[in-house]
C-alpha cells in the first residue's frame, strides 16, 4: 500500500512565493502610476507657469512700448505766465518771489545768466581793419618841347638858342602824420567785467598772490583759475574766501550793468 506523500512543506513556500510576487508587481505598478502622474502634474504645472510669464513679458513689452518714458532732467530755470497773465520764476524747480528775491537767490539767477550769456550775445567782436600805409604817387617829369617852326625858304637862318636844361627837382617826403596810438579798451563780456572788478577786490590783499581769474570756456561758460588748478563753474571752487570774493564781484556787477 502505497504511502501518503505530504506536499504541504513544498506547495506553502511556492504559494507564498508567488503571493508576494503578486502583492509586489501590484504595489510597484501602484508606485509607478503615482510616480508618473506626479510627473504629469508637474510639468503641467511648469507649462502654465512658463506660459503665465511669457503672457506677462508680452504685457510689459507692450506696456513699456505704448508709454513714452520722459528723460530724467532738473529744472534749473523756469519763466511762466500764471492765469492772471503775471510772468513767474523757479528757480531749481521751486518757485520764488521776484518782488522779494533772497540773496541766495539772486546768486543763484546771476550764475545761470552767465551760463546763458552766449546764447544772449550771440556776436563776436570784430577787430578793427589794419589802417594801409599811404601810396606815394610818382612825381611828373616836365619834359620841354623839341618841336620848332620850320622857318621860310630865302630867310637867313640864325641858330636856335640852346635851350636850358630843366632838371627836375625831388619833391620833399611829407611824413605822415603820427596816429596817437589808442587806450586799450575795458573789457565788454560779461565775464571779462566780472574778473575786471575782481582783480580790483583783490588787488593789496592776501589773495593777490593766489593768481586767481575768471575767463570764458570754449562754450561760453565760466572757469575759474586759481594758480595751476581749473574750475568748470563759480560753484566748484572749494575755497569758501575765495567764492566769497568771486560772489562780492558778481554782486558789484549786478548792482554796476543790470538795470534796477
């Protein structure tokens, strides 16, 4: 009689086997799926992203084309007619009162006058034309007459008295006479009646030996000279003596060429 074979030991472990192979292709199919729709959902998410800020860049690119940015500038002068048609002034973009201006504003309004003094102008002086030395005319040379009648035929012929020699005498040189020469004239620019009355504040002063002048740059502006160091404008200048000096010329000026 043949003996019961007990499989029992074989067939559990290959059960279980091929339970735990099923439970783990389910669960990384699972993990899978959830792995690829995180993916999904994430590059979604990045394409509307990206196509939110290209929409938002063609908005600003459209926006920044249609408004015209004006330039940055600072007002340093202004003249306007307010609605009862009377003239106002600002003056660095404040307005001022020009029945009551206040020193510093006055300052302030002559240094912009120098600065659009050549606009003003607008001519260059023209020297006077170098006077031509006078023309010495040649003198005439009286030449006598050789021509004589030819006396008639049966008429004793005398021999013409010889004629005198004239000599032609040398005509005196006058001498020109002398041209006083001319007084040098003052100076007629703004600039050059500034430094006229400056060198005069300065002259029996400490500030005498600093060589100090005021002259024009090739745009028409103001340079102010102090021994070797150059200064583009009146304001520049660091010495707070030497502004002061350079203001009280401007001052004696204003009060000297400008009307009231």
């Amino acid at each position: 009689m043949p003996q019961n074979i007990n499989l029992a030991p074989i067939l559990i472990p290959i059960v279980a086997l091929i339970l735990g192979w099923i439970i783990g292709f389910f669960d990384s199919n699972n993990r899978t799926a959830k792995k690829i729709r995180e993916a999904e959902r994430k590059a979604e998410l990045e394409i509307n992203q990206t196509r939110d800020e290209a929409k938002r860049a063609i908005q600003a690119a459209e926006a920044q084309a249609a408004v015209v940015v004006a330039p940055s500038e600072n007002s340093l002068l202004k003249l306007s007619i307010d609605g009862h048609n009377q003239p106002c002034l600002d003056l660095d973009g404040q307005r001022v009162d020009t029945t009551q201006l206040a020193p510093e504003q006055r300052k302030r309004l002559i240094d912009l006058m120098v600065t659009m003094r050549p606009w003003i102008e607008g001519s260059v002086t023209q020297k006077p034309a170098a006077t031509s030395p006078a023309v010495s005319r040649p003198i005439a040379a009286h030449t006598p007459s050789l021509s004589k009648p030819i006396p008639p035929s049966g008429t004793k012929q005398t021999p013409p008295a010889a004629a005198p020699v004239f000599q032609p005498q040398p005509t005196p040189v006058v001498a020109a006479p002398a041209i006083p020469p001319k007084e040098a004239a003052g100076p007629t620019s703004m600039v050059g009646q500034i430094d006229a009355i400056l060198q005069e504040h300065l002259s029996g002063t400490l500030l005498a030996s600093r060589k100090i002048r005021l002259i024009e740059s090739l745009e028409g502006g103001v340079v102010v000279l102090i021994d070797k160091d150059r200064y583009k404008s009146i304001s520049d200048v660091p010495d707070a003596e030497i502004l002061t000096a350079i203001r009280a010329a401007v001052a004696e000026w204003e009060n000297k060429y400008t009307p009231g």
